[in-house]
C-alpha cells in the first residue's frame, strides 16, 4: 500500500482501490469473463443475457457466444460516460485543489477524465473496448489471449508514458476551458489579416448566403478580437446553424470525390492537395471553434453532436467520431437515431477518401488475409476483419441503439448490409433484407414465384421505405462479393417494385465493378489469390452500357464510366470502337473545358465589380469555389484522354496488334492523331503492316511559345486570385508552381496509362518519348506543323496546315 501511495498519489490511490477492491465477492461461477473477475467487478454489456430476445434477434443470426475464460474477442465496454467498463480514470492531482470552490473541483475532475475534442483531430485517440489494437488502460487483468500479441507490450509501453500523458491531458483541459480568445489563434497556414472584418455584421450575412470562408472568418476574428463572449453568447439555434454551415459536405465533399478518381501520380499531376492534408486541416478549424464554444463548461446540444459527426462521417475520420461519442455521453446528451448512423457510418467509411483502400474492398482471400495482420499496409488499414472487426463493432452499436429506444431506420440497416457485406458476411445482408422488407434473395435468383418473391408494401413516409440509397448499398455489397448478376437483378426487382429512379451513382457502381470483374486475370498470382472469382465475359462491360445508356433508364456516361469502357475494349482489341468511344468522351471534355472558362470570367467579372463597390448576386466566395471544381473536372478529363489516347496507340504495338486495327494504323490514324494533337507526346510512333511510323508532333518553336503563354497565363491568374483570399483551404484545389522547377507537368515521366487502375495491366506501353502538356484553351494559331514520317526506314517530310 505504501509503494502504491507513493507511485500514484492519494487521489489516484482512492481511485484504484476502489476498481482493484470490492466488497462481498461473487462466487466464482457468477463471472461473465476473465477480466471481470480479476478486476473484481462484473460488469454487463448490451449484448448479455439481460438484452436477449430483443428486436436484433429476430433481425441477424445469433453470434458465436463468447467462452466463459475469457477467450473471446474484446467486448463493447462503452457505458453512459464513455470511459471503458472497469477502467481506472485518469486523474491527476491538482496542487490548489483545496483552494477551489467544490463545484469548480467536481467540474475539473469531471475534465481530467475526458479526452479533449481537439486533441481527438490531430493525435491519437483514447482507446475503445471495439479496437483490437489497443489494450484496457490498467495495469492488471490482461487477457493473454487478446487478439493481438503486442498487447503486453503496448501495456507497458503505454504505463511507462503515463506521467507524460497525464501532462498532455492538463494542458488539453486547460485549453479547452480558457479564458483567452489568443490560445485559439495558433501558428498556421492561414491569412490573419482576413480577420480584420466586422464579424457581428458579417455573421448574419455569412450564414444566410451559407458562406463557409466567411463563417469560419467571423468566428477566428472574434477570437483574435478576445471577445469570447460574443461566441459563447450565440444562440443554439445559431450555434448549430454555424456548424452545419461549416459542415464538410459544403466544401470539402465534391474534392472528396475528385480524390476518389485519381491515384497519388494523377493528383500530383492535376495538383490538388491530398486528401488526408485536407481532412486534416479542416478539422482542426472545427475543432477550434468547438472549443471555443465550450470554453468554461459551456456544453454542446444534441443537434451540436448530430452536425459534428456527420462531419466526422464524411470526413471518413472514425477516431473523431469516438472523441465526439464520448463528449456528448460526457455531456448527458441522449443520442438520436441520427447520431447513431453517423457513428456507426463514420467505422464503415473510416479513410473511404484513400484511393489505395477503394482498390482493395473485393472479398478475396488475398485481401481478407492481409485484414487480419495486425500491421496492414495503407490499402487494407480502412478497416479490420473478424473478433474486433468492423462488423462486429458496428453490430455492437446498432443493438445499442436498439436497447437504449431508438429505432433504427433505412439508413441504420444500409450501414450494416455495408459493415456485413465488407466482411463477406452474405448470410447476415440476405437476413436483413429478407426481414426488414421480405427480399429473399434465394428465391429471387433462384427463379421463385412472384407470390415468393413479393417485397413489403411499407407507406411512403415509412423511416424503412427504401430511397436510391439502399439501391446504391445492394449494389456495392453484391458486387464487392463478386456477385454482379445478382447485383442487377436485385437491384432492378426493388426499384420496379418501389417505384424509384437508379441513380447515376448506383449505375456508376455496377458499371465499375463490371469492368473490374470483367477484366481478365493473367500470371501466377492470379491463379492463387482470388482475384479470379465471379469472373465475367470481357463482352459484359459492353452489355451493360447498352442497357444503361437505352430505354428505359437513358443514363448519360461519364468520363469515368468512358475511361472503363476504353479500357475494357482494349482487352478486346476493338481499335475501331475505341477511336468512336474516344471522340464521345472527348465532347465531354470539350464541355468541361468550356465551363472552366466560363466559370474563370464570371470570377473574373464579379472581382471586377466588387472593386467597384458594386453588389453581386453571389459571393466571391461561391464564384472561386465553383471555378476552382470546374477547373479541377478539366484537369482530370485531360488527363482521362491522354491516356486513351496511349492505349489506342499501345494497340499496334507488339503481341497486341489486332487485326482489324490495320486499316486505321494505315490510312486514318494521322488525321486522327491531328485532331488529337493537344493530348498527343512530343513524339509518337506506331506500327504498321509495313513498318513503323514515327510522327513529331510539336516542334522547339511551339513548345516555346506554349511555355510562354502558359506562365502568362498563370501570372494572371494568381494575381486575380490574390483579390480573393480563402481563410480555409487557400491552395487545396489550385496547383501552384514551385520555384526553381521549370519543368513541365507532362515531362515527369509518370505513366498516365497505368493511372487508378485497380486492375492489373498486361499488355505492352506504348513507347514514349518526352512529352509536352499542351493546354488547347492556351494556345494560339501554330500555323503550319512539320511531321517527320519513317516507313520502313525511309524518312519522308510532310506539312499539314489547319
């Protein structure tokens, strides 16, 4: 006793006295497990005896019961304040304790054992009786068959830091309950002179034009202004409006799916921040502004809550969601059927935004394997698979959530088909679907009758009555098990019955996994790791854009749904068809090239108004936002064509030449490659049935004119955008030069071909040669072109005026 006083303190002491040490011991046989009995406390959670029979039950099958030794995976352990059942707080003593007032002292230790809101953005959270990864925070009752074999040394390792963590924990409270505005005006990348506005006028205005920079504007400057009192003065309803205002799915949403399309090489190119930057920072601004709001207990609402975990939720952030979770429990806050489903969804899609991670979600042997090791790469980090996996924590929450009243709606069972289905758990999305709207899936592909097969007449207004959304779940949990037939026809059955459009996502979704599964499967590897499962005639991807693209549904393609069509006709070693697809997705670029510049001359226009003191019907804030989207879409399409462009010149070229691309390789191809010119390298070359052809596309002279124009024109834009000033996200969507790099974008010598493809390319690179970037909406009239032609080693010239 006298080592533990002297290593803990008397406070602390108290504290683990009562957890190690409790009165009127149980009888051996009445402990749940282990860990209960060394600590000496019995604790039950949700998914106990006490909770059987509940509406859960009759929804999913049974689990496996956990074994009374303790061998089973980590328990839900959360309770109403968010701290792990059985765990010690974390106090720390405070040397003026007796000189405060008791209710300053009950509020203060009430702060120590919580875990900041701010800290839970930018460094590790506290751990959660749902994550493998991390042991119980105590020293004692340690499950030696814990999944994971480093956990006694992660214990240790954790124990060893404990005086350095309870200091970290200090000076966190402290900062949350101060007093001055300056604490939250910390060293960052942003512009401290746009605070130097009227934010008591401006407040209003921002939030009710919905004004994002300008919010978060408002707010930093009554903090830089130490009025503290006027941001803790706002009203709830204020406060709210605030949040959902500075909400991720205002700004950071469409750039969210710009990351989805492009791998690490394209985005570097394009020159767009990377998500994880971006997701970042943008929680940092919100967390600050929480803070400042709860400065000096000043305590969030239930609609707070709901507004900053959907944030979490598309922010893809799930340790943000956790911190959240336990302030509102720590706030007495009773969460709603909304708070839930961001909770539960913010596991589902923790990191969704990593491009890496999208490419690995197919249920094969080779990527649930690499789930279950306890260091996974980058591509299989999202989320964990089996005890302590992703359908078990979010299986914890939903039952949760029923036992605590709330019900569960169309969006709470889509986010456990999801959860279910990413672990390849079939049996569990068949039994939701067939309970909650009678879908049986069984019966429907095995060719039942319609008396059989009859979905569940539900009212309109239902909270289960199912949206595009529950088609667009049905789709991606079938064809990330491999399954696209019954993907389409499940997903056809439900919208005929309920009469809802499919939207462009649910189509894009089925059209990718088509040509993913259609893509053919070559190699060693290929053969071993499951990547060969429900393997699809390569003509499947074709079918389907018949279908889609005709009556009834009349869907327009897009460049994504262009570039997997053209690729999946290379396999096929369609030349012709690959020119005609080529010249459709590039009338989509040509409109996404024309609505940069219109958007660039509106931003334009409306700066030039401004500075006449003229008023705009929309902000400059809006005008720069939506400039900076279109330009990004255009970037991206260019890019889409430079690389069909390399694959139909990769399609003459050495075992995969094709037969009927001879006619277009000899006659049309040059005529082609002019039209094309502006995405086309430096120099091409393809072959023939009688030699190679070898075409130099831009000579020194237009290069240096190009290069020319091209820094004009980005000396001009920067020098607009210096009239605009973003306080969040400045340079997150604009590409910026580095000084010293002359180089240009197209000369890096990435492989554009290769691009996000998530599937493995056999076939042989075209050659290449030092290619230029030529921006088509930069240039002026070359003139005349000299094209150098070799045949068979014959050098001939030849000019072509436009």
């Amino acid at each position: 006793m006298t080592s533990l006083l002297a290593r803990l303190g008397q406070l602390e002491t108290r504290t683990a006295l009562g957890t190690i040490w409790r009165p009127k011991k149980r009888r051996r046989e009445e402990w749940i497990c282990r860990r209960c009995q060394g600590r000496g406390v019995q604790r039950r959670g949700y998914g106990d005896e006490s909770f059987r029979g509940t509406v859960s039950d009759y929804i999913f099958p049974p689990a496996r019961e956990e074994r009374r030794d303790g061998g089973g995976g980590p328990r839900d352990g959360r309770e109403s304040g968010g701290r792990l059942r059985g765990t010690p707080q974390l106090t720390r003593r405070n040397p003026f304790a007796e000189e405060m007032e008791p209710e300053d002292r009950e509020e203060m230790e009430r702060e120590n054992c919580m875990y900041g809101l701010r800290r839970s953005l930018d460094a590790p959270d506290a751990p959660t009786g749902n994550d493998p990864q991390w042991p119980t925070r105590t020293t004692r009752g340690v499950d030696s068959t814990a999944p994971h074999e480093s956990a006694q040394n992660m214990l240790w390792e954790r124990f060893e830091d404990a005086d350095e963590e309870g200091a970290q924990l200090a000076a966190e409270a402290e900062t949350s309950a101060s007093e001055d505005a300056r604490d939250f005006l910390h060293e960052s990348a942003r512009d401290a002179s746009l605070l130097n506005i009227d934010y008591a006028t401006s407040l209003p205005q921002a939030l009710a034009r919905g004004e994002t920079d300008l919010t978060a504007r408002c707010m930093f400057a009554a903090a830089k202004a130490d009025d503290m009192d006027f941001i803790r003065g706002l009203p709830d309803r204020v406060f709210t409006q605030v949040l959902t205002v500075l909400g991720p799915a205002n700004v950071t949403s469409r750039f969210t799916m710009a990351n989805l399309e492009m791998n690490e090489t394209t985005r570097n190119l394009v020159g767009i921040a990377p998500m994880d930057r971006v997701a970042a920072e943008y929680s940092q601004l919100v967390s600050d502004i929480v803070a400042m709001r709860r400065s000096r207990g000043f305590r969030l609402s239930v609609s707070d809550y709901a507004v900053l975990l959907r944030g979490a939720r598309d922010l893809g952030n799930r340790k943000l969601s956790e911190s959240l979770w336990r302030r509102m429990q720590h706030d007495s806050c009773v969460p709603t059927t909304e708070c839930y489903n961001y909770y539960m969804a913010a596991r589902v899609f923790h990191e969704y935004h990593s491009s890496a991670g999208n490419h690995k979600l197919r249920v094969i042997p080779h990527n649930m394997s690499a789930r279950t090791t306890s260091n996974p790469n980058a591509a299989y980090r999202t989320f964990r698979i089996g005890t302590g996996g992703l359908n078990e924590q979010v299986m914890a929450i939903f039952r949760e959530m029923l036992s605590n009243g709330a019900t569960a709606d169309e969006e709470s069972f889509r986010i456990v088909i999801t959860a279910a289905a990413r672990e390849g758990d079939m049996v569990s999305v068949k039994s939701v679907l067939r309970k909650v709207w009678n879908l049986d899936v069984d019966a429907v592909l095995g060719g039942g009758s319609e008396a059989d097969t009859a979905l569940k007449q539900l009212p309109i207004d239902s909270p289960l009555f199912p949206t595009d959304k529950l088609l667009s779940t049905i789709a991606h949990a079938f064809a990330i098990n491999n399954d696209i037939p019954a993907a389409l026809r499940l997903v056809d059955m439900v919208a005929r019955h309920y009469d809802i459009t499919i939207s462009e996502e649910t189509w894009a979704q089925l059209f990718e996994w088509t040509s993913v599964l259609a893509s053919p499967r070559t190699g060693v590897k290929a053969a071993s790791d499951g990547t060969k499962t429900g393997q699809l005639p390569l003509q499947s991807v074709m079918s389907l854009w018949q279908t889609m693209t005709a009556a009834p549904y009349h869907i327009q393609p897009t460049m994504g749904m262009y570039d997997h069509l053209i690729k999946n006709l290379f396999y096929r070693g369609m030349t012709p068809t690959i020119i005609e697809k080529m010249e459709q997705g590039r009338l989509i670029f040509n409109r996404s090239m024309d609505d940069a510049w219109q958007r660039w001359r509106q931003l334009k226009h409306g700066i030039t108004r401004h500075q006449r003191g003229e008023s705009l019907e929309q902000s400059l804030e809006s005008l720069r936002r939506e400039w900076e989207y279109a330009e990004l879409r255009r970037k991206r399409n260019r890019l889409w064509c430079q690389r069909w462009l390399r694959l139909l010149l990769g399609s003459s070229q050495g075992p995969s030449r094709f037969v009927d691309a001879d006619s277009v390789f000899h006659s049309d191809f040059p005529r082609l490659l002019w039209s094309w010119r502006y995405f086309a390298p430096r120099t091409v070359f393809y072959e023939t049935a009688t030699g190679t052809v070898e075409l130099s596309m831009w000579n020194e002279e237009a290069i240096h004119r190009w290069k020319e124009k091209r820094e004009d024109l980005m000396t001009e834009r920067e020098t607009w955008l210096r009239e605009v000033p973003m306080y969040v996200g400045n340079e997150w969507l604009t590409s910026r030069r580095v000084p010293g790099d002359k180089r240009m974008p197209a000369e890096s010598g990435e492989d554009l071909s290769a691009g996000d493809d998530p599937v493995k390319q056999d076939w042989a690179q075209p050659k290449r040669d030092e290619r230029v970037e030529v921006q088509p909406d930069e240039l002026d009239d070359q003139g005349q072109r000299a094209y150098h032609a070799r045949f068979g080693g014959t050098v001939r010239e030849a000019r072509f005026s436009r």
